[in-house]
C-alpha cells in the first residue's frame, strides 16, 4: 500500500540527461602545453534534443582587466541559432576544443574543467542547462637546477668517500699489523759460575 501511494504521489519530471561524455588526448599537461578537448554527446532518450551553445570553462578562467573581457573560456556555437540537433534513440554530437595550459600562476594542479551544454527540454519544452566535469591533471613545475652545480657536487661528495674509504683502510690495516708483531725474544739468563773445587789435604 505504501509503495501505490508513493507511486502516486511522485511528480512528473523531465527527461533525462544526455549521454555526454568528455576526455583529454593526453593524462597530464605541462604549464605551456597545448591540448586538445573533446566532448561526444549522444541522446538515448524517446525526444530529440537541440543544443544551441557548448560552454567551455578551463580552471584558470579568470576577467583580465587590461583586455577588459573573460580568458581561459570558449563558447562553441552553431552557424544558425542551434548547434546541433539530436534525434531520438541515436542522435549524436562531437566536437573538439584546442588550449593552451598557461605557463604562470594560473596554471593549478589537480583541475577540472566543466562544460555547460545549453539544450532543449521536450518534456515539458524548456531551454536548461545540463553541466559535466573532466579533471585536467597538470604537472608540478619542476625546480631548476644546473647540471653544472649537481656536476661539482657528485664530484665533491665521491673525493669525501674515498677519502674517507682510504683511512678507514689504513686504521684497519695498522691495528691488525700490531696485533700480529712478534714478541721481542728475551735473552737467556747467563749459565751460573762454576763451582770451586775443593783442594785434599
């Protein structure tokens, strides 16, 4: 009885969210690097959808002030006022994005990058905003250091061991040539004096 009431009481929703799915050509970025995004969409649902516009937020989205606009975002758009349309059952969508992981600050380890499809809701007809995420793993930059300086030091750390290794070696050497010297031999004692003989009277 409990389960018809909850059955009942349930409101009607919309359809469900397309398939949408989103990768990177590369696991990991290095500040500087180029890359490339894509996005696939496809529609299992009973409705054909359209999309009007494909927004691409990157991690260092940020408002530069001297250029007076938004950087480290793209909004992919059609030739007409939509993109693209998704028929029922099948109904598919790909596309790439090219960018440029910056080589400053801006670049953060361990990002995501979301993406806002603005698509038509059939049931009931509604413009809404389906919004997915894709981590972008970025590369801890690397401290700078001369092979010259790394040269010197090997160098300077090899000496020490030899070094050391050869007096070790000679510790070694001259306690066990002590241990081992010959006692110095202890002359005899001299032979007693001989007896004198007794004359006969």
């Amino acid at each position: 009885m409990i389960a018809v009431l909850a059955m009942l009481c349930v409101q009607p929703v919309s359809a469900q969210d397309l398939t949408v799915r989103i990768w990177t050509n590369k696991t990991q970025y290095n500040p500087g690097e180029k890359g490339v995004l894509k996005i696939s969409i496809l529609n299992e649902e009973d409705a054909p959808y359209e999309i009007y516009e494909i927004s691409i937020n990157y991690p260092w989205k940020l408002y530069d002030a001297d250029k007076g606009e938004w950087v480290g975002n793209e909004t992919i758009k059609g030739d007409t006022r939509i993109l693209a349309s998704l028929a029922s059952k099948g109904g598919d969508y790909y596309t790439e994005s090219e960018f440029t992981v910056p080589s400053d600050g801006r670049a953060i380890i361990g990002s995501t990058i979301s993406i806002e499809i603005n698509r038509s809701d059939p049931d009931p007809p509604l413009w809404e905003v389906q919004t997915e995420f894709v981590g972008l793993e970025i590369a801890a930059p690397s401290i700078p250091m001369l092979i010259k300086d790394l040269d010197t030091w090997m160098t300077s750390l090899t000496v020490v061991i030899v070094i050391c290794t050869i007096i070790l070696a000679i510790v070694v050497f001259l306690s066990t040539r002590k241990a081992r010297a010959p006692r110095a031999l202890v002359p005899p004692p001299p032979p007693p004096p001989p007896k004198a003989k007794v004359k006969a009277e």
